[in-house]
C-alpha cells in the first residue's frame, strides 16, 4: 500500500487549545505511519496551502509535539482567508491540487470555525470537480461556541473557564471596597454574534449574590432603563454590582452599543469598548463610581487556566480526524456528542462539512432569564461541564514553558509563485 | 496574666494574598491564647473602627481562616479613609480609645500601603498621646511595590505574575495571526506613580523577539516619534508588537496620557484608558490593525495564578506582626529582607513605622534601559524571585473555591455613634 502524506493547518481566531486539536492529530498520524507519510503543517492556514508555504512536523521531537497540547495560540500561524466557490475561482483550487500533488498529500485536515468549515468543504469537492484524490476533514475549533451539530465547540470551555474565574475573583474585589469606593464593575468578554461567553460568565454565581449580577447579552437589546433599575438594586440589595457585558451588545435599534462609541480628541470614532460606555451610562444617571476592564485576547489565549475537559476534547477531535481519514470518510468533521443522563459523558460522533459550513447557533432563548440579565438553571446545566477540571502547563521560572516549535519549511517543489486575491 | 483582645483591619486597595496575612495573622494568634483574647476585624478598615462595626473572627472555623490563604481580595472590607493629624482631629482619637476600651482591645494591626501605614503609624501614638496602652504593628500590602524598607510588597508578586504569563500568553495569540490580521497588541497594567506593574511584563520576554516587545513606564515621559519607530521596527523584525504599558503612563509635558483622551458621544471626558489611545497613534501613524486589553482589578484579584513566594511571605507578614506584638515591639512594620547571594532566600526584618509612612519606591532608572522601553538585567534579577511558583486553591464545579466568611458583628458597647468626616 502506498503512503500519502497529509496536510494539516489552522484557521480562524486561534484559541488556547487548537494546538492541542494539533497534538492529537500529528500524535495520531504518527502511530499510523505504516499508513500516513510525514505530516506537514501549512504556515498561516489555506494561504500557506496556496502558497506553498508548509513545514515539515516530522522534524519536531516527540516531546515538543506532547507539550502543543499544553500551549495557546496557533503554532503554525493562522488566517481568516476564505476560498471563493470552484466555480469561480477555479484557478486557486487548480493550485491546491499542484501543491497537494507535489507534496504527496491526499489527507488535508481543516482546523476552524464556521467560515474555515467552509473553506473545508470545498477543498473536499475537489476530488469530484478536479479529479485529485484527497481527503478532507474538518477539525472544529472557535471560542464562539456558535458551530451546529457539535454539542460545544474546542476552545469555548477554556475562554467560559476564564471568564468564570475572573468575574468571580474581580467581583470579590469590588464587593471589599464597595462600602466606600467603586460600586460598579463591568467585565467585557468576546462574542460579537452570540452570548456564549458572557453567559458562562454566569457560572460563577452560585447563590444570591454572587456576581456576576448583570449579563449583557448580544441576543437581547439594551434597555437603559431597566439596566439602570437593576443596577440600582443590586447596589441597594448587595453594595455593589458586577457585570459581564458582552462585546456584541446591541441598543434597542439593533445597533452594536460599541458603535455609538467613544471619539478621541481629534474627534475620530474610537473602536471597541462596550464597557467603558456601560460605565459612562451607570456614571450619569446614578452617579456610581465605577471600573472596568476588558479581556481581550488575555481571554482566548489563557492556557495556563484551561478546562481540562476542552483540552480532552480538543486533542481528541484532532485524534478523530486521523482516523476518520484512515477509515475512509471523507468531508466530514468530528463532533461533541453529549450522552444522555444526569452525569456529563461524552463521546465522538461526525457530522457532514457541507451542513456544518457558515451556520452560527445562537443561544437558545430558554438559556437567558425573563429579565434578559441571567442564565437559566438549563444554561447552566449545559455550560457548567465544559469547565470542569484543570490542566495546569509546566513553569519554568515562574512562568508557563510553552512550546515554540522548529517550524522548519520544507523545500519549494513549483516553479510559479501564487498571489492570494 | 490579663489578656487583651486584638484588632486587625485591611485598608486601601485590596490584593490577592491580603487574605494570607490574615490568615496568617488570626492563625498565629490563635497559637498565643494564653496571651491574646479574641482578633476582632474591623469591617472596612479604620472606618470600622471608628463607627465601632467589628467581627468577631474567634467565631470563624479552622478550616476557613487556613481558606482565608487562597482567597483573594479583603474578606473584612477596606477602605481608603486616612486619619488627620492628633493635633487637628483629636475627637477621631479619642473615640479609637473609646472603641478599643470598650472591646478590651491592646493590640492593633493595620494592613495595608504607604498611605495606611500614616494610619497605623497615628495610631501607635495614641499611648504616648492619649495615655491609652495599645501596641501597634502595621502590615505590608500593595500591588504597587512602592513601600520603602520591605524588598518588595505581598500583593506585587501575584500581579507580577498575572501581568507577565497573560502577556506571554496574548503575544503568542498576537504572532499567530500577525501575518494576515492584528500587527499590535496593547495590555494596560496598574500603577499610577511607579512602573513595577509594568516591569514585571518585562519577564515574559526570555529571548529575543519575545513578548512584550515594549514597556511603557510611568517613569519614561512618552517620545511618540521614538515610541512609534520601535513599533514599525518590532513589526518589520518579528512580524508584531506587543506591549505593556502603565496606566499611569506621561506625555513629554509630564500630563497622565490618559487625561489627553477620549470623550464620549455626549462630549464628555471618557476617565481611563492608556491602551485605546496608544492604538489609535499607532493606527493613525502606521496603520496597523491593533487590539488592547485592560486588565484592571482582574489583575489584582487573580488569585487563581498566585505567586507561591508571594503567598508566603504574605503569610508571614501576618505571622510576625503578632509575634512583633508578643515580643513588646510597637509602631513598627515587619519586613522582607532579601538575603545576600545568588540564590533567592528572604528573611523577616522590621522598619519603624514613621519612617514608612506616605513615602513611594520608584523603580531606579537602572531597572530600565537606557532607551526607556525595557527592563535590565538588574531588573530580571530583582524581579524573577518574586514570581516563582504556584499555589493553586482548590476547585469545585470548575471554579476555585474561595471562603467567605460569616463575618458576625460584635454587640456594639457604645452608645454614641460616630460620624467618619
């Protein structure tokens, strides 16, 4: 039987534990080397494919592979490149079939969200519309949760983690001072379509209370008064008030509250920041000192506070994919099956690419509570698994040892150059 | 023998090993029975006292003072209320004597910076002042690591941490995607007046080209033009460029960068934010896609990525400020002492209270380099020990497990109550 080799590569927002996705498959891949070559690894994505621009993993040691599973970010480097349709563009998927062809590759794994599912599923239509062979499996992976099918997507249980332990601890802090100084807190989390990450903020309450108090949520448009009436009462009731506030919080026009944003000085619209607007609205009308603060890519990138569980199920989807390759499946992608019953298991299942390309699941309307500012008991029963366990990487120094892998290119085998549109 | 009761109170800003010099405090006592009554805690520091609303911490259990070591932020309240001088405000300290001969109280532990050390150091005057015996040991505690005497603070240690492992974490994200999407990425830390916060981001950096790529102190007024050259530069070299600057960060004219800044819609002076207008220089300039992060309490409470050495030695703090008051010491501070030689080792000193007092470390112009955008070597080898190991709380459900205490008032003995001006 002759051996093929396979293509694997990163798309997207990276999140703390696609790499782990990548330690299970390059793992995986190299048990099976009776049946799969080397394993290259594309430099940012679908562009290094076009590009030609891959690396060669077979050169990085056992133990650098082993610790990917214990690092954030992309380790090969990812993009937000979509492939247009074959029809089309059917110069840039010719392309694809020179540099799979030169290359001995007729696996590709696809690593990403929705939009890199797409890009999957078409690099998966190749073998009917080009007649080239390949292979194609996507890997899911965003922080958004938003992927159909998938009871939960990679990277989303260590970004919710995160976020649970900050409000958490932050709201700790404010609750000390609040007697005398600041009263009200707003945390703003990622989740410009879907609430998933604020409302996982809400797992760190666990009585009346706790904070968070407030979730702001993208599905539920901003009502200034009946915000402000909650704040006020939680101030009244508990000395304070925290919030989570998400990133894709729109006003009761349907506009992102973040565009009716701040200018600077010279009058030019700043980007970003719901919270510091939030904070101006609380300053006004009720006259609370506030804080604020907003996680950024601290939140996606924080390893070293990672959901055991999202790491298992990160490098076990990188796994599946191996070996639905080697079973002969093809434009397929592993998922998260939830098992039934009142303990949480779970186990791998598939779904078709072609289905899973460019959905966005949104939170089901029961996850949110009347009021529109809490999560529902269902909400929590559905979250609270995805952040059990910790998995704490190695320090050194005092500081996470995270890998940076050789990244060794592997020789050019086109003579032409490709320009990505 | 005639045994006295305690008073122990937290005050000004509240930190995530605060907690461990209580426990630390209250523990120790409790080995001294025979010679201290009961530890009261004052809710929100002095105010508490003044106002007679005090706990009674002998109705605490075992278990939750040792919890009271992995718990952040102030499980008593503080504040941030200084005491005016005895010759101007002497009914304030009339009515302290009134509380701690009421409550039977000889011993007094204040908790806390440079400003609340004033308070304690007022406080140790009362003897000698008001003929009243009581014996007071302040506490070291400030994220800020500006108090004289001590090598360091407890509470700079864990945010030193925080802010070092989220920047090696974000720069690794920010690489990742640099190639095709975000070129620049800003975390802004605390520190108004000194740059340690800001430092201690510097150690994520252990090679070139390693996150973060600049500093921003309070220290270096900002030259925009040099500022804006090393950005191009980090870009043109590493792909990208990660930064950490202060808030308390100056422009050439010596103002708080963060005052020349945004105004919201209505016009009004937006408060906080050095990271949104550093973005915008480095977008109008050089046009490179950017993102921030503001990290603000999230820093200070995050006791969930401690500083082992930071925790001990906050207990210890705790401990011999109990130990001082046995021995008969008065108006003094425990210490950290930084043994000679190459390996890290700490001892307990004691520095006089009214030397400590309202006065602020700056970090020596040695610490940073001659072009104002790093640290030095010197400065690794001050700071590395301070952010060495881990000490992790315990979890459940995923999140840490922090204690609140019941926290049960004392029946108040006084019948005039007290306004705090």
């Amino acid at each position: 039987m002759e051996k093929w080799n396979a293509l694997y590569a990163q798309s997207g927002g990276v999140t703390a534990v696609i790499n782990a996705s990548a330690s299970g498959l390059i793992e995986t891949a190299r048990k099976h080397s009776d049946q799969i070559g080397n394993v290259f690894a594309a430099r940012n994505g679908i562009i290094g494919v076009l590009t030609e621009d891959l690396i060669d993993t077979s050169l990085e040691s056992e133990a650098d592979i082993a610790a990917l599973r214990y690092t954030p970010a992309g380790a090969f480097g990812s993009c937000r490149h979509k492939l247009g349709s074959i029809e089309k563009h059917r110069k840039q998927y010719e392309r694809l079939v020179e540099v799979f062809s030169a290359h001995h590759i007729r696996y590709f794994f696809y690593n990403g969200g929705g939009d890199s599912q797409d890009t999957a599923h078409k690099v998966s239509q190749i073998s009917k519309e080009l007649g080239y062979p390949i292979t194609c499996i996507g890997i899911p992976k965003t922080v958004d949760n938003d992927l159909p099918f998938t009871d939960n997507s990679p990277g989303f249980g260590s970004v919710a983690k995160y976020v649970a332990v900050s409000i958490r601890e932050a709201g700790m802090d404010v609750a000390s001072m609040a007697e005398t100084s600041t009263k009200v807190f707003i945390m703003e989390v990622m989740g410009r379509h879907a609430g998933w990450i604020a409302a996982a903020g809400g797992l760190a309450a666990e009585k009346d209370g706790d904070s968070p108090h407030i979730i702001l949520f993208p599905e539920i448009p901003l009502k200034v008064d009946a915000f402000l009436a909650r704040v006020k009462a939680c101030v009244l009731n508990y000395g304070h008030c925290s919030i989570v506030a998400s990133e894709g919080l729109k006003n009761a026009e349907g506009q992102f509250v973040s565009d009716q944003g701040l200018v600077d000085a010279f009058g030019h619209k700043q980007l970003g920041g719901v919270a510091p607007i939030i904070a101006k609205i609380v300053k006004e009308s009720l006259g609370y000192k506030y804080h604020w603060a907003l996680a950024d890519y601290l939140q996606r990138a924080a390893r070293h506070i990672a959901s055991k569980t999202d790491v298992e199920q990160a490098y076990a989807m990188g796994k599946a994919a191996v070996e639905f390759a080697l079973a002969g499946k093809n434009a397929v992608m592993p998922i998260i099956v939830r098992e039934k019953g009142n303990t949480y298991r779970w186990s791998v299942g598939e779904a078709p690419l072609e289905k899973v390309a460019n959905v966005e699941v949104k939170m089901p309307r029961d996850y949110i509570t009347d009021d529109g500012f809490g999560i529902t008991d269902a909400c929590r029963a559905y979250l609270s698994p995805l952040i059990q366990g910790e998995d704490y990487p190695t320090y050194k120094n005092g500081l996470p040892q995270y890998v940076k892998l050789k990244n060794t290119a592997v020789a050019k085998k086109l003579d032409a150059t490709f320009e990505v549109a």
